[in-house]
C-alpha cells in the first residue's frame, strides 16, 4: 500500500473543508439548528439570573 503524498493530502482536506456547513468548518456546530431569536435578549436573561 502507498502513502499519499504531502500535496494530494492538503488538496483532499481543503476539498473537504470547502464542503462543510459554515458552522462545522469553524468548529462550533449546533445540532439544533440554532435560533432566529434575537441574541440581545437572551443576553439580558443571563445577566438577569446573574443578579
């Protein structure tokens, strides 16, 4: 069996990385989906129980 050489290897993983969602790729997926809600509001919730 061969070893894939340096380059083929680096083209592969871009390749790859090229395909997955934008929120995969920077490592901080949510298998949720997320919300549409406004961040805003559930900033002030956490400081309201903060207190």
């Amino acid at each position: 069996m061969t070893t894939p050489d340096r380059d083929d290897l680096e083209a592969r993983a871009k390749d790859y990385v090229e395909h997955l969602p934008a929120e995969t790729a920077l490592g901080n997926a949510d298998p949720a989906g997320g919300v549409d809600s406004d961040p805003k509001a559930f900033d002030e919730a956490a400081e309201e129980n903060q207190q």
